[in-house]
C-alpha cells in the first residue's frame, strides 16, 4: 500500500519505491508538510519544534505560549490573510468583501484509482497502478472547500498534485490565486535549476543560489513560452549528477505558469507552483468548482541522472501517447527550410521524391499551402488549398507522396488568424481583442478567442475536414506568436481575467476531440520551436519540434536542457543544410544527424542541392537512426558531458533498463590544440559483464596505437575510466559509440 494514514496521530503518508511523502494534522487543523525524502518510515512531524517567534502571529485558539505560527509552521496549502506572510497557494475576496481564506483540514479518503481533471490533461494510467490521497481544507467565513489531490506512482517515485476548489458557501468567491501546490521545504535545498531561453534558443541550463526572498519563473506570455521552461529543479548545494538530493516540479500546463521559491527568515524554502497569479482571477459562483492544472514531483538523492531519468519513465507510461501505426517511428522530410514558402505542385511532388530516395517514411507539406498564403502576413485561418499552387487540389500531393511510398503530413496553425483571410472577414469577433483598442500584432496575425466555445467548435470543424478523408497522417501544430489583448466578447466584465486560462482549456478541448477523432494521426506540437513544450501539450501530442534554431551546434545545448525533464524521442530534431539559416554556421553532415538522432530525426533541407555522395551519407545516417530508434526511444539517458556551458564537450549515453546495450554520442564545440585524450565514465552497465564496443560514427576510432572498434571492455573498465579515445579535432567533430553485452567464453 502506499498510501498510510495513522489517525491517532494525524499522520498521512505517501511511500513511493524510493521516496516518501509525509504530512500531519496540526493542532489547529492546519495540514503540515513534514516530510519529502528518500523512503522512510517514521514520524517527521517531530521535527518541528516549538519556539517562540518574533512577530510571527499566532491563531486565535493556540495563543498560549507564543509558539504555534502559521507563519513559521510548513503549510501543505496555505491560504492568505490568516498571518503567514510567505507566499500564499491561496487568494481571494467574496462578495461579502472577505479577503484571503484559513484552511483546516476536514476530512481525508483514499481510492485505488487515478484521479482526473475536467477539461485538462492529468497523468493516466493506463495499468491501474496509482492509488489517489484527498484530503478536503475547509475555510469557515467564506465555504470555499480545497479538495487536495495526490496521485502516488509508486514504481516510478512520482507524486502528482492538483487541487479541486469548490464554493460551498452562499456567497460568490473571486480568486485571486489558485496554485496548484505547495512545497514547504527545509534549508537543506539551497539552489535551483531552470531552462531559460528565447525564440532559438530554448532550454538553456541556469543554475542560482536561493537567495532570501522570492525568486520566480514564469510565463505571462499565455503559452508556457521559450523564456522559462515551467520545469524547475530545486536542489542542494552539491547535489551532482550522481549525488545529491533533489525535487523535479513538472506542472502539466500550457499557459501562464508561475513557480515562485521563497527562503523566508529562517532558510525555510517554500515553492508554490501552478497557473500565474499576475493574469488570473476567476469567480465561483455558490456551488461552482474550479480545477487547478496538475503538477508532477518526483524527488532523488541520487542526484539529477536519476531525477531526470524518473521523469523520463513517467512520461513514457503516464504522458505520452502515440498513435498505434506511429510507434515505429517515422523519419520523415519536413519542407519549411527545403523551400519555405516559394513552391508549386510540382517543386513539392519533385521534394517529395527526393524524399523517398533517402529512404524516409513521411513527407512533411510545411507552412504556405493553403489558400492565399504567399507571405507569413496572410491567410492564417483559411484551412483549405491554394489553388494556384494546387491546382488538383491537395489529393493529387497526397496521391504523389503516396505514390513515392510515403505517408502525408501536413503544416497547421489553427489557433491564429491573419486580418487577410476569409474567417476574419466573416468573424471579426473571433480574434481575441480590446474594444477601443487596436490590436497588438505578432508576425502579422491575430490569436483566436480559443476561450469560446463557438470558436472552438468552428476551427474542430475546419481541422476535421482537412483530416477526414484520411490521407494526412501527421500533422504539425504550430502557434508562432504569443497572447495579448485578453479580451473576450462572450464575457462579463467581471470574467475578463479568466481569458488566459479559458484559452488553454478551449485549446486542450480541441486537441482533445481531434485526437480522439483521428487517433491514427501523429501530431508534433510547435509554436515557433519550443515556445510551448511542455508536460500539457505532450499529454495530446507525442512529440513537440524543439528549436527553431537548427544548427547543430546550438541543439547541443538546447536539446541537453530538455533531457533534464522530458525524454528524447518527445524532442523534435533535424538535420538541416549548411551553412545553417539562423546561425550562418557549417558543421559537418555527421554532428547534425548525430545531434537529429538524439530527437525524433528529420530531415529539414532540399536534396536537390545534396551530391550523390551527401545523399549516400545521408541514407546511411538514416540506417543507423533506423537501427538504433527503439533504443533511443525506450533507454535511460545519462548526460556525461556539456555542463552548463562550461565543457564544450557534449556527450550523453542512452543504454536499454536492462544494461544490455549502451550508445554514447558525443560532440566537441571546442576542439583543441595539444589537447589531452578524452577518458570516458560510463553510466549504469553491469561492473562484471563484457561489452564490444562498435565505433559507429567514425568507424574506426584510434586511442593511443590501437584501433578501438572490435574492443572488449568490463563494465567496470567503462564505468572507471579504462577507455579513452583520442583528443576530438577538426570542425565540430561528432562520435557515435555502441557497446553491446556479450556473453563470456
Ligand atoms: C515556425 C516553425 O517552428 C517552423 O518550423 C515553420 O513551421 C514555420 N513556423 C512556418 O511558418
């Protein structure tokens, strides 16, 4: 069982295969967090210690001595206005003008099943293994009821939060904050790790000392944006790869989110996690409820590999689903920086079957097919075919790329409108926009009031059209701006600021019935890269393209920062032309499908413009993807190299759960003169076993006088340092290794 409750004493307990969880009724009804940790049994409660606190307040009922505080106390979910002056999970104000709200705990009760949110994405389960906890805080002066929700993985040492608030009273409730956790940690954890970043240049590793006060990352960009990825890691000082204590917060959100982490004035750290505050209310009628997004924690004390690892596994059983025909995954030839916009019938069937020459699965048709799409300025909105491109519609490109022994995929952005398009003319109130204010324009387009259910129900129309014949099966979502000008026509005034949160549920609505609809389809989710990849979207769509920036240099980077939360083959990837469009830059042929690999790999370039010789390297790189695809797709990740922009050397190894095989890619940024040889320490193979190593990628690879493909190595000689290679030279050189368990004579 991992759920314990000891009622005696208040105790409710949390086990997971490695971790455990732990809060207690205190004794004003407060719930109290004490305890998240490597698994233990126990009573942390006993870790709080009474003492007397300078001007930290005490509730009305527990005055005597001076030393019961809300504001010192762990709250599991603490309310506002009650004088615990951190960071609240909690605001509000009723119509009666009752500020803030005093939660105490009511009543608990556990149920062998997962739980699930209305309308929004929760991690599923699909062996029945999780076992759910609620626990229901009541605040007397207004009725508003907290239903805490905890999922407990337990194999995968993952515990899933989200909170169902209902208004029990008579009154009406504004709220100001709903967050969807809290996490009152002890002074132990003293940094914090995030992916900051920009439009082609997501995920970059930032890695701070806690300081006193309140540091935020966050969105108000309505979507989760390429600026601060919503994963955060909070972590101790010398927390490694491979030691250390360490929290992975994870909310399933698309929206504006907001982790704020508090060390208040005695080094207690506090992490409220959930949907931003700053551009949020949202009324509750008597009776009505409100949903706050899930939110995914799992905790190590070996350090970030396993963390990441435990999220890795998570996502693969709990997150993400694919379509059963795409679970052998497609290599497929995406035309944007083939040809971007400047194509007709015949450059596209031409692309297509330099397509199939390479041997891909799946033919792409990117941005620019659809009627009136000349520039990225117009059209947005009009999802059926150009027909001076097309002139026998797009059946005869499906026909074409079928012909060529390939599957279709198509480009969409349905969440947008350009002022130029037919849906505009017809529905000016469809774009999200302030009366009496001219709208803010990003890349020339408009976003569609997603948070009205007509407007939902139109664009589910469209979408479906395009997809029923049956003939696309891959379809890339993309959003290329951000959201302003919250405002919408079918809303009260009062309701205005539930705009962004509104948009998110009408989009998950239709994700939701389109998938459902066409479940053979592959959808990639994008938004100008990585401007929205998170745990939300790749609840409904697999994999989301991750960097607009396809220089492979760059992805090293980019694609390291996404391995801390998400695996691999979520990942989108592409190998690309030189010199690259969006850095100028030229790396060889084997970096770029080497960096493509660690992803989904695609192919992103005109092989027209290839020699025969690319084109045969090229198909060989796809034979290796082709072999080594399951691994990648299904083994645990190691980073080995590239940390934080301080080794230029790139490297992580992808080995199978049971040890039996290991790959290790590699890449140096920063080659040297009269450089040292490169000594390895690999990652989680059997010390007594025998490995052969392959040098895949170049194929031979000299340490020292010897020839290394062919070698035989213990497990302990890789772990330990016994294989070393020669100093990595030339221009942005890129190795890929293969160790295969073999059994001894
Ligand atoms: C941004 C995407 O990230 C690109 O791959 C491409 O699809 C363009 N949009 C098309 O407009």
């Amino acid at each position: 069982m991992s759920i314990r409750i000891d009622s005696e004493y208040g105790i409710l307990t949390l086990h997971t295969a490695h971790t455990t969880y732990q809060m207690q009724i205190g004794r004003g009804g407060h719930l109290l967090h004490v305890y998240y940790g490597p698994r233990a049994e126990g009573m942390f409660a006993r870790s709080i210690v009474p003492a007397d606190h300078g001007f930290s307040m005490n509730p009305y009922e527990i005055r005597e001595g001076r030393n019961y505080s809300v504001d010192q106390l762990p709250l599991e979910y603490p309310g506002s206005n009650i004088g615990d002056f951190r960071t609240a999970a909690v605001d509000l104000i009723s119509d009666k003008g009752i500020c803030g709200c005093d939660f105490r705990v009511r009543s608990y009760d556990t149920e062998k099943r997962v739980y699930t949110l209305r309308g929004m994405p929760a991690a599923r389960d699909p062996e029945a293994e999780s076992e759910t906890l609620h626990v229901v805080l009541t605040d007397e002066a207004t009725g508003l009821e907290a239903e805490l929700q905890y999922g407990v993985f337990f194999e995968k040492d993952v515990i899933t939060r989200a909170v169902r608030l209902k208004n029990a009273g008579d009154h009406a409730v504004t709220l100001l904050a709903a967050a969807s956790m809290c996490l009152d940690l002890p002074e132990r954890y003293t940094e914090r790790i995030h992916f900051y970043g920009r439009h082609t240049m997501e995920m970059q590793e930032e890695r701070c000392v806690l300081a006193h006060g309140i540091q935020t990352v966050s969105s108000g960009r309505g979507m989760s944006g390429h600026h601060h990825n919503p994963f955060t890691i909070i972590c101790e000082e010398n927390t490694t790869e491979e030691q250390g204590w360490c929290i992975g917060v994870m909310p399933v959100y698309s929206g504006n989110h907001r982790t704020d982490i508090e060390v208040d004035q005695k080094e207690s750290v506090r992490v409220v996690t959930g949907i931003n505050r700053d551009t949020f209310t949202w009324r509750l009628e008597p009776g009505e409820i409100f949903e706050t997004p899930q939110v995914l924690l799992t905790f190590s004390r070996e350090g970030l590999e396993s963390l990441s690892q435990q999220m890795h596994r998570f996502f693969r059983k709990h997150i993400l689903r694919w379509p059963e025909e795409w679970k052998k995954p497609p290599v497929l030839l995406n035309s944007w920086e083939a040809v971007f916009m400047d194509f007709d019938e015949k450059r596209i069937c031409a692309l297509a079957e330099q397509a199939a020459r390479l041997s891909a699965d799946l033919f792409v048709l990117d941005d620019g097919w659809f009627a009136g799409r000349s520039s990225d300025t117009r059209a947005l909105g009009d999802w059926t075919a150009d027909t001076e491109k097309f002139p026998h519609g797009l059946s005869a490109v499906e026909e074409a790329v079928r012909d060529h022994g390939l599957s279709f995929g198509i480009w969409i952005e349905p969440e947008m409108v350009s002022e130029d398009s037919e849906l505009f003319r017809k529905h000016p109130d469809y774009a999200l926009r302030v009366p009496g204010r001219n709208p803010v324009m990003g890349r020339d387009q408009l976003v569609l009031d997603l948070s009205r259910q007509d407007v939902v129900d139109c664009i589910y129309g469209q979408i479906a059209r395009l997809l029923e014949d049956g003939g696309i099966r891959y379809v890339k979502w993309d959003a290329n701006r951000n959201l302003a000008d919250l405002y919408s026509m079918a809303l009260p005034p009062d309701r205005q600021r539930e705009v962004s949160h509104r948009y998110v549920l009408g989009m998950y609505n239709l994700m939701e019935r389109l998938i459902s609809a066409f479940p053979h389809v592959l959808f990639e989710g994008c938004a100008g890269g990585g401007g929205r990849f998170d745990a939300g979207i790749l609840y409904f769509f697999p994999q989301i393209w991750g960097s607009d920036d396809t220089d492979a240099v760059a992805r090293l980077s980019i694609q390291r920062g996404y391995s801390f939360g998400y695996p691999p083959e979520c990942v989108g990837a592409h190998v690309s032309d030189v010199p690259n469009g969006q850095t100028g830059r030229t790396v060889p042929l084997s970096l770029r499908a080497l960096t493509a690999m660690s992803g989904t790999f695609g192919l992103e370039l005109d092989p027209a413009r290839l020699s025969e010789e690319e084109k045969e390297e090229l198909r060989r790189y796809v034979g290796i993807y082709r072999k080594y695809a399951g691994l990648i797709r299904t083994g645990v990740y190691s980073r080995l190299r590239g940390e934080r922009g301080l080794d230029p050397l790139f490297a992580w190894e992808i080995r199978a759960e049971d040890a039996s095989e290991a790959l290790v890619f590699a890449a140096d940024t920063d080659p040297q003169a009269n450089a040292k040889a490169v000594t390895w320490y690999l990652r989680g193979l059997q010390e007594q076993a025998q490995y052969r190593l392959t040098c895949v990628e170049p194929e031979t690879v000299q340490a020292g006088d010897r020839t290394l493909s062919g070698q035989i190595f213990s497990g302990a000689e890789l772990m330990q340092g016994a294989f070393a290679t020669r100093p990595f030279s030339g221009n942005a050189p890129a190795a890929l290794y293969y160790f295969e368990r073999i059994e001894c004579e």
